[in-house]
C-alpha cells in the first residue's frame, strides 16, 4: 500500500 | 504523523509565507530565483497527482493545495506582476534548469519502486526537489548583498527537508516501515546541497553580520 512508501506526506 | 514530520511541514510553509511576506511587502523578488521556483511546482504538481484520488486527511490535501496555490502564486507574481516582475535578477538567474528536469525523468525511469504512472512521477518529484535550489543557490553566490528575508527562506526551506530525514527515522525505528532507499538518498542529497549555505547561514547570524556566500 502506497502509505507504507510515504505517499502520505507531502 | 510524527513530530518531525509536523515541524518539517511547517517550517516548509514558514519559508514559503516568508518568501511571500518578501515579494508582497517590498513588491521585490531581487535575488529569488525565478528557476527554482518553476521547479518547485513541478514538484508539487507531479507528487500531489493523488490529490483528488486519494484521501489521508484534511491536513494532507489542505497542506498539498497551500503548497500547490503559494508555488503557482509565486512564479505568478515573479513573472507577470508589473511591479515585482521588473525587479526579477534576470542576468544571474543563469542556471540551466531544464537540465535538471531532464536528469530527474531519466533517472526516475531508470530508478523507481513501481513502474506505474503515479510512482515514476512521485520519484520523479523527489529526485527534481533535490536539486531544485541549485538556480537559487547558484544566484545567491552571484548576489552581492543578500537580503535578510532572502537568507531567512533558503534557510528554512532546507531546514524542513533535514527535518523530514529525522520523521524517516522516526518512522523507520518506531513505526517499523521497511528502509526506502529513493527518499532516502533523495532527501540526504538535498540537505547536503545546503551544507555551505547552512555554515556561512549560521557564521552571519552568529557574528551578527550580513550574510555572503563566497562566489
């Protein structure tokens, strides 16, 4: 899932 | 969302209110570099195309549209505005920046961790922020005197990507995230580009005396 490559920060 | 990444983010966003506190204020953008501006919405275009398909939080595509207005906002008032526009440092603004665009595509074809539309682009912003401040710095040797407001927005603007490597950590130790090499290295390359900058930053605050950058 994207978040686990840091897609959730800016 | 950890404390470093928080602080990161908002000194991010102090070095851009900074930056627009200079340009609407004085109506001068002498000594910005216009480049590296034009970089940066690059990057935030091609690392927020997840804005409207994927939602985290209200900070999340609250801060991505902040960052995505002030940029755009920014390059803006640099071009078109009648007044800041006629104060741009055209003559030293030399550096070749298209060069960078290009480096950054090739090597996020080359090197990326899913070869999907999204991914290739996301990399692609991380490699093209990593050099993104090379015009700007490149334009501050060239500055004679540089003004305080100028200094205070590089300064912070590297500030917040040493930041960012800490919340990697962070998250790396306590959220156990596997080790990602491309942030990594990107965000390590980037801070190491302000490493003389940070010196002579912090030599001029320090002896309370005018920043310069030796050419």
């Amino acid at each position: 899932d994207y978040d686990e490559d840091f897609h959730d920060e800016l | 969302m950890n404390l470093f990444r928080l602080l990161g983010d908002m000194t991010h966003l102090l070095s851009i209110v900074v930056l627009l506190l200079k340009i609407r204020t004085v109506k001068s953008c002498a000594g910005i570099s216009l480049k590296t501006q034009e970089l940066y919405v690059i990057v935030f275009l091609t690392r927020y195309l997840d804005l409207f398909t994927k939602y985290y939080s209200v900070y999340n595509t609250a801060m991505k549209l902040v960052f995505l207005g002030t940029s755009i906002g920014i390059v803006w008032y640099m071009r078109y505005h009648k007044v800041v526009k006629q104060t741009y440092s055209k003559d030293e603004d030399t550096f070749k920046h298209y060069f960078l665009i290009l480096l950054s595509i090739i090597l996020a074809l080359l090197i990326h961790r899913a070869f999907d539309v999204i991914e290739v682009l996301w990399t692609f912003s991380l490699y093209l922020e990593a050099v993104a401040i090379l015009p700007q710095l490149v334009l501050l040797q060239k500055s004679r005197n540089i003004d305080t407001l100028t200094g205070d927005y590089v300064f912070l603007l590297g500030a917040y990507r040493a930041l960012y490597i800490l919340n990697w950590v962070y998250r790396f130790l306590m959220e156990n995230h596997k080790f990602r090499w491309i942030p990594w290295i990107s965000g390590l390359v980037q801070t190491a580009l302000y490493a003389d900058f940070f010196y002579y930053y912090i030599k001029s605050w320090k002896n309370r005396e005018k920043l310069k950058l030796p050419a």
